[in-house]
C-alpha cells in the first residue's frame, strides 16, 4: 500500500514543478490498478456497536456514508479522488477500541479516524494515533481528551464536559428552580459537570439539596430514586446525568410513583434521536425537559442534514452531526492544503471553520470555494466548528428542550463559553 | 501491517500470561478464579499508581505482582471450607467489589476517568516507532520466563502434590500433605502472574479506567485455557492465540460481508464466538495439548516420589 | 421510610427469585451453574417484546406465548450445546454456558439494536397504602413470582415428574436403576426453567426497559440469590433472592446506593463462612 501512496506523489511533485502536461503523462504511465487504489483515500471510522454504547453507533455511521458520498459524487477532494470509510466496532472497551485502531492505521492505512464516541476509548488510543501522526477526531466530552501535547492532531466535535455543567444550571434556573438535587451516572463525562453546575447554583442563591452518583448496568434504580425524589422535602427539579437506559428505568419509577419534582435530563438520554419517547410513550414523556450541546437548529446545513438523514425537522441528532462534521472539516482541510499527511492538513482546520471567512455550510460549495481560494468559515450540522488552538470547540450552542405531545419543543438556546478565536 | 501484528501479538502475550495465571489456579489446583477480571484490574492500577508515583515500572509491576498474591491468597483461605462452585462466586464477586472500588474511589483510581500517563518500561531505549517491538520483546522474554518458572514448578514435589490435592484433598492430606496451605500458595502465585499480566495491560495502553475490566476477560481467559487443553502450559500458547485470531479475525469478516448493518455485524462476530468456544468444547474436548503427565517408566524408575502423586497418576494412566 | 424500603427490597427480591429458582434446578439435576441464565431472561423479554409490541397481542398473552417459546428454546440449546457435554465437568459446562449466552445476547442484538423498548403497557399511577407506596407492577410482580414459586413447589413436591426429579438430583445413578428417563426429567427441568425466566424476563422488562443487557445486569445477583440459599435448593434461591434484595435496598440507607451490590458480596461471604452450605442448603459429601 506505501508504494502506491508514492506512486501516487509522484505525478503531483512533478505536476508542480514541469505543469500540467507532465503531469497528465505522469498519470497515464502510472498503472491502472495503482492509480485506482491511489484515488482512494481512506479514512476510519470508530464507533459503539456493541456493548453499553452501542445504541449511539449506528445513526453517527450513517451520517459518516452520507457525506462521504456527498463529496464524492461531487468529484471528491484533491482532483478526484474520494474518500474511502472504513469502520470498527470499539466494542464499548478501550481495549477493543485500541486493537481495532491498529487496525485502522496498518491494514487499511487510514489518513485519520473519527467518530470516537466515548471518551475511555478516545483516552486509549490517543497515544497510539499521535505516535502514528494520525489525525484524530473525538466526539467524547472528557477533558482529558486534548490535555498534554497533541502535536495539533486531536480535534474534539463536542463541548467539553466541565461547559456542560454550568449551561445546564443556567438553564434550571431561568426555569425559577432553585432547590435542586442531582442523579448521576458514573460515567467519564458526566462526573464533571456535578461540580461546576453546583457552584452556579449555589452562586446564583439556589441550594443543591442531595447528589447521588450511581453505577451503570444496574438491575433497579429504584433506592436512587426513592433518595432523591421521594426526599421528605422533595426537590423543585433533579437533574438527572445518565445514558438512554438507565433513564428510560429512572423515569418509568418516577412517573409510577407520581413524585412531582420536575425532570431535568441530557438529551442523549431524553431524547436519543427518538428513542427515548419510542421507548416509554409519549404520556410518560410529557413535561420532561432535556438539555445537551446541541446542532445549529434551524440553520439551513443542519436542516438539509436532516432530510439527508430521512428525517423530519423535528429530529434532534446530536452525535451524527458532529461525524458529519468531521468528514467535511476533513476533506475541506485536505482540499485546502492540497494533502492527506495529517500533519499538514490538520494545520488547516482551524483556517477552513473559524470566522473571519464567507459563512458555508453546503460542504460541496465550500469545497469549491476553497478551490477557488477564497476564504470561508465553515458552519457543520453538528455545531459552527470552531475550534480554539487545543483542538476544543467554542461557540458551543446548548439546546433546552422540553417533550410536548411527543414533540421536542426548544425552550431556549444558552450560548456556552466563548474564547478568543 | 507489522506494527499490528505486534499489537496483537502482545495482546496474545497478556492473554498467555492471564492464561498461564488460570492454568496454575483452576488447571492444576482445580480452583476455580471466576475473578480474573478483577484481580487482573487490581494489578493494572497497582503498576499503574506505583509508576505514575514516579517509583519506576519494575517497582510497579512487583507492587502489582505481591497485592495480587497477597489477595488471591486471601480469598482461597477464606474459602477453604468451600467446594468449587461458592469459590467461582466469591471470587465473582470479588471482582465486582473491585469494579466497584476503581469506579467509585475517584480520589485513588480516577473513577469513570480514569488514570492516563502511565509512563511505560524501557521508553526512550530505542525510537518512538520503534518501542512497541521492544514492549513485545519484553512481554515474550517474561511469558518465557513464566513459562519456564511454572513447568519446573509444575514438576517440582510442589506441584505434584498440589495436583494430588487437585485428584483427592483427602487422600492428599492423609499422606501428610498440608492441603491449606498447598491450595493458599498455589493461587497466590496464581494471583501474583495475575498482577503481573494487569501491570504490562497498564504499560501498554498507558492508560486504565474500569470499561477495561469487563467480565469479558475472564471469559476470554477461560476460552484460551480450555481451548489449549486444560493445564497444558504448551497448549495454552495456541489457545490464547486461537482465541485472540478468532476475536480479531472475525474483525476482516466485516470487511468482506457488506449487506448488514454495522450493529448486526457487530452481533454476528460475538456471536461466532461463542458458537466457535461451544463447538470447540465439543469437537475438541481435551483441547490442544494434554497436560503433562509422568510416564510411568520414569515413575517407577524414581523411587522417592510420593505416593500421592503416583496413586493420581496411575489413576489418569488407567482412565 | 424503612418499611417502604424493605417493601422494594422485597419485590426486587422477587423479580430475582424466578431466574434463581431456575438456576438452582439446573444445578440441582445437570450439576452446573448455568451462566446463560442472564441471556435467556433477555431472551424471554425480547420474545414477549415481539408479541406485545410488533404483534399487538395483549401483554399477558404474549407472555405466555414467550413462556412456551422460551422453553423450546431451552430444551432446543440442551439438546444441541448441553447434551453432548452431559458427562464432562461442571466448568466445561459452565464455560459452555458462556457460549451460548453470547449467542443468545447477540441474537436479540442482531434482530432489534441496542436501543432500550418497553412493552406497550400503560404506567399506572402508585397506590397509597398505609403510608406505603405500592405500584401496580410490584403487585403484578409478586402475583407472578408467588405464582411461579408454587407452581414450582407443586410440581416438585406434589407430581411424580417433582418426584422423579428430585430423584435425579439427590442420586442420578440409583434414579436411573428404578427406570427414570433421566433426559425426559432433563427436558422437563428445561421446560420449567424456560417458563421461569421467561416470565422473569417480562417482569424485568416492565420494571425498567428492554435492551440486550438486560438479563446480564442480573447475572451477578442471581448467581448470588441461588448461593445464599445453597445451590440445589428451589426453596433456599426464594430465601437467598428476598434477603439479598432486602439487604441491598436498605443498605441504600447507610451507604452510599453504589456500594450496595458489595453489601450483598459480604452477606454471601459472611453466611458463607459461617454456613458453607447456603442457608438451606444440606452438607454434601465430596465424592
């Protein structure tokens, strides 16, 4: 595969130096099959299919095809070559994550890898990618993830989990909630958001009543919220951290119990592209109110990411957007760079998605532009990408959401930290 | 291509070396350690804390070796009055204390987050790119070493009388034999290559949080011991690396098969797995290889042995 | 506060008794801990999940209809995976179980994704009853569990395939020299494992949500539940489940809710040190 990637360098150094012609000549030459494989660029993709995360996978894959088939029927990147995805399941394990990883980077060679749901995966294989000069693109909260020396390589498609925490509290309270507690699950990105949501809570008057943190994979929920809810002076509201199953069994005991505190939830449990509402109706649903970095709503990439995701308005996807993103950050930043070395195009991501630039969000005209070599700012379906110089996103919109009917209704955008771009 | 052979060849070298620790535990003694998972956790964050203290990789991979002895050998005395089955679920639970521990003491283990880096033996030695084939180097130089070390044991009076008590406790302790302390030490030691293998776990991935430590492990664990042929140390070379084939292999599976989605591929790999493990226990019941056994010239032809040892060997002779 | 408590502890406790009654009988005839006790209370789930909500049949129909099917499969996996491996050891069997609890997880996996469902069964609003709250599925579930308990006892005590079986249990060889089909008690001990878990899988279902981790995050407890009460003994996994859901629940008082799985490990070490039998269980003599 090496040589080919050479056979492939060759006509473009010459391409540079003798024009055009040489270069077309160059190409003949070269063998048929070598150019084909050459044209090729492949890209991993690292996803949950199995095991506690598994139910995030599949819906981020989807949007990792579409894309990529979106740039590619459009004539690809670097003069028609297109991407190629390969993707592996992390299994929910680090381990697992890591082995697949090395499979990505040595069999099929891949230029970078995404998707990287969870945050103990993301830890895992960091080293490995960075060692290997590899582009890596997380969609994991954990803070950790763009600690220490990078080289510029890591890029996270999400806010980080200690943003969550404060915008949730805001949130809380612009809905008059002052007396609060909090159930958690132990989990790497939900621990940090208890502590600075209580802080904003305490400074703005308010008192966080109880906090209990509790395991994933338990069989009953039952003494969590019993403690929490059932409280002799129950709270006004609870925010409850957790993932789509444990939530679905927190609510069920809730609503069966007809305690009165109000729900305060992410939206990757409450919501979790519908599944949420498909699993305990929409008359068990009702009221609960939910919150999470969310897509640039209303905005006309994130509602064209919709329709290419054969879904209505409605539908709140907060993880495929961001793979979304990454594939188009990827070959926008390769384009403009005119290479596939991570190194060097991931100098460029930062000049392809933060202002000041032309405001794009159609990936296939963005491309053009940067062909044309003008300078654009590019605003992806997961959020506005921009990105400060660790790699963290900024400018992370969160959306407050409450179910109504069945329907997500949005109560309120809350704009997270902003820092000097 | 090389650089993941090597991964995969040093996860085989861990899986060996978990494998060999099960193969002492459950192979020779007959105890069973339903908690593989936990103690191998228990190793990887002694290393991993022993290291990131600054106290060096060999302290921290001979801190996790002692605190696994020192807990194995705990259990099994708690134990001792239990037959097989209440040992499997202690030591079950055991690891699920541990799971617990590691994931709720955040001020020790990190919780959910983790501990990241760990810094790793011999690094800086040769280049960057070259160090993984320096860790597997190492990794094969101490399996060998195990390897070595358990089959002299296995041979030495220690282990024949620890495989007496395995066949007969009572025929063992009337002969004299201290069947406590036989079964303490033994899965101590057990315990100890445990420690071990979760130290070179913690190098390697420079990084550990409880997801690492599924019951998985242990299932795997036993896969390998069982697919190599019970207390066979040479078959358990190819059952680990049967195993990690089968479990990596079934990863080019999806490469080929394209008509289904990623979820049910994901399902259709575990699923081969186990359907692989179950045809295996069935087609293939004695494994690989057979344990080792005495032959019967060069038992009589040594006198001094006991008579424990010759009555199960006559015994496995007959059968 | 406390008596509502121990109120949950013990419908928790019932929910984990059906599959430990069902773990303690395959121990108890076949002499091996069946590990796939987890995947197949998933199973029964998903199968009652296929009727009610695909279907559209009505909850109890389709948990019956999962209780037939749940043990044909069973006896169909002992016929295929078990049987060739009767005569071998407890842990080849018990690894053997492992296999087909991958298996059994997977399948539910591979047919319906990870995501959490639910039965299409009404929430109804909690009853007050002297100061306790009592939801209509914990009622449900001790009916059904109660229910379950003394069919078992029936069965065991009361009919000559009870009788037969326990003869196979306490001596398979001397069972088999007074002409009992030991594989008819087999497949019947399968059939009655199967109804069991099945309905241990709708109740679990209904109390949170069905995805293919359901059964597993009970393995642990169940294992527990059948060895408090020393395994072998139907009667004894019923003791072992109510205590171990007590315990855990109104441990939840003094320690923190994410210790309480530990708080059962001690109750098993602790009564196991003092009683190495369970709590029911008689002295066995090796060999």
């Amino acid at each position: 595969m090496k040589c080919h990637n050479r056979i492939d360098l060759r006509p473009s150094r010459r391409a540079v130096l003798s024009g055009a012609a040489t270069a077309g000549a160059a190409l003949l030459a070269a063998p048929f099959i070598a150019r084909a494989q050459a044209a090729e660029i492949p890209i991993g993709v690292l996803l949950p299919f199995t095991g506690s995360q598994g139910a995030y996978g599949p819906d981020m894959r989807k949007a990792a095809e579409i894309t990529t088939k979106l740039i590619n029927d459009a004539g690809g990147i670097l003069g028609g070559r297109s991407f190629k995805l390969f993707f592996e399941d992390d299994e929910s394990s680090p381990t697992a994550g890591l082995a697949a990883t090395k499979k990505l980077l040595e069999i099929h060679k891949c230029q970078a890898v995404i998707g990287i749901w969870g945050s103990p995966i993301a830890m895992a294989i960091k080293n490995v990618l960075i060692q290997a000069n590899t582009c890596m693109m997380v969609s994991g909260a954990a803070n950790a993830i763009t600690d220490g020396d990078t080289k510029g390589l890591v890029w996270r498609y999400q806010a980080k989990a200690t943003d969550w925490g404060p915008g949730m509290a805001k949130a809380m309270l612009s809905r008059g909630w002052k007396r609060v507690s909090i159930l958690a699950q132990q989990n790497p990105f939900v621990i940090p958001m208890i502590e600075p949501a209580k802080k904003v809570f305490e400074a703005a008057g308010g008192q966080v009543v109880d906090s209990v943190v509790y395991n994933p994979d338990q069989p009953s929920y039952r003494a969590e919220v019993q403690r929490i809810f059932g409280a002799s002076n129950p709270p006004e509201a609870v925010m409850c951290l957790g993932l789509l199953t444990d939530f679905v069994s927190i609510v069920r005991e809730v609503v069966r119990n007809g305690y009165k505190s109000k729900v305060m939830a992410l939206s990757i449990a409450a919501d979790a592209e519908g599944k949420f509402i498909q699993a305990v109706g929409p008359d068990v649903a009702e009221g609960i109110e939910h919150f999470q970095p969310s897509p640039p709503l209303g905005s006309p990439t994130y509602a064209r990411f919709q329709k290419l995701m054969g879904a209505d308005e409605n539908a709140l996807f907060l993880f495929a957007g961001n793979t979304h993103d990454q594939v188009c950050t990827l070959a926008l930043a390769m384009e403009k760079t005119k290479s596939t070395d991570s190194p060097v195009f991931t100098k460029a991501i930062r000049e392809v998605c933060n202002p000041p630039g032309e405001v794009v969000g159609d990936v296939v005209e963005a491309l053009k532009k940067v062909r044309a070599g003008s300078k654009i700012a590019f605003a992806g379906a997961g959020s506005d990408c921009d990105f400060d110089e660790r790699g963290d996103q900024l400018n992370r919109h969160f959306g407050h959401f409450r179910i109504e009917k069945g329907k997500q209704v949005l109560v309120q955008v809350i704009k997270g930290p902003e820092g000097t771009l | 291509m090389t650089a993941y052979l090597v991964t995969i060849l040093i996860l085989v070298c861990i899986a060996i070396i978990l494998g060999l620790a099960l193969n002492l535990q459950w192979g020779l003694c007959g105890m069973v350690n339903f908690g593989m998972a936990g103690f191998f956790a228990l190793g990887a964050y002694a290393a991993a804390l022993v290291a990131l203290s600054g106290a060096g990789t060999l302290a921290g991979i001979v801190v996790a070796a002692l605190i696994c002895a020192a807990t194995c050998g705990a259990t099994a005395l708690v134990s001792l009055r239990l037959s097989d089955e209440y040992l499997a679920i202690l030591t079950l639970g055991f690891g699920e204390v541990i799971r617990l521990v590691t994931l709720s003491e955040s001020w020790l283990t990190g919780g959910s987050l983790g501990l990241p880096g760990i810094p790793r033996p011999l690094w800086g030695w040769v280049s960057e790119q070259n160090y993984e084939l320096l860790f597997l180097a190492l990794l094969v130089v101490v399996v060998l070493a195990l390897f070595l070390v358990l089959e002299v044991l296995i041979r030495s009076p220690f282990g024949r009388a620890v495989r007496a008590v395995r066949e007969d406790d009572t025929v063992a302790s009337t002969l004299g034999k201290n069947v406590t302390m036989l079964r303490v030490k033994a899965f101590a030691v057990g315990g100890a290559i445990i420690g071990i293998a979760g130290a070179f776990h913690a190098y390697y991935l420079t990084y550990v949080d409880p997801s690492q430590f599924s019951a998985i492990i242990t299932a795997y664990t036993f896969m390998a011991v069982i697919a190599g042929g019970r207390g066979s140390n040479k078959g358990l070379l190819f059952g680990a690396a049967t195993i990690m084939c089968l479990i990596e292999g079934s990863r080019f599976l999806k490469d080929i098969v394209q008509v289904l989605d990623a979820t049910q591929l994901a399902s259709i790999r575990l699923i081969l797995i186990g359907l692989g493990l179950i045809l295996f226990l069935i087609y293939r019941p004695q494994g690989f290889l057979l344990e080792y056994r005495l032959r019967s010239s060069s038992l009589l032809a040594r006198s001094s042995l006991n008579g424990a040892t010759r009555m199960h060997d006559f015994k496995q002779e007959a059968s | 506060m406390i008596a509502q408590v121990v109120l949950n502890g013990f419908i928790t406790g019932m929910i984990i008794a059906l599959p430990a009654i069902a773990l303690t009988l395959t121990y108890g005839i076949l002499k091996f801990p069946n590990f796939a006790i987890g995947a197949m209370l998933t199973a029964g789930a998903y199968l009652a999940f296929i009727c009610n909500s695909i279907l559209q049949l009505p909850l109890l129909l389709s948990a019956a209809i999962a209780a037939v099917g749940l043990a044909a499969t069973v006896v169909i996996v002992d016929r295929l995976v078990f049987s060739p491996l009767r005569e071998r050891t407890t842990i080849t069997l018990l690894v053997a179980s492992m296999g087909v609890s991958f298996v059994l997880e997977n399948m539910a996996r591979f047919a319906f994704g990870n995501s959490a469902r639910s039965f299409e069964a009404p929430i109804v609003r909690s009853m007050h009853i002297m100061g306790l709250r009592i939801n209509f599925e914990q009622i449900v579930t001790a009916a059904t569990a109660l229910a379950g308990m003394l069919a078992v006892y029936v069965i065991l005590r009361h009919t000559p395939l009870g009788r037969a079986m326990r003869a196979v249990a306490d001596n398979p060889a001397l069972a088999a020299v007074r002409g009992i089909d030991r594989e008819r008690i087999v497949r019947w001990m399968w059939v009655i494992v199967g109804v069991l878990t099945a309905a241990a899988g709708v109740l679990a279902g209904l109390d949170r949500a069905i995805d293919p981790l359901l059964g597993w995050n009970y393995v642990v407890t169940v294992f527990a539940a059948a060895i408090l009460g020393g395994l072998g003994n139907p009667l004894g996994a019923v003791l072992g489940a109510l205590t171990l859901g007590v315990v855990e629940e109104t441990s939840t008082l003094v320690i923190p809710p994410n210790y309480r799985q530990v708080v059962s490990f001690f109750a098993i070490a602790i009564l196991l040190l003092l009683r190495p039998q369970g709590l029911l269980g008689t002295v066995r003599v090796k060999k």
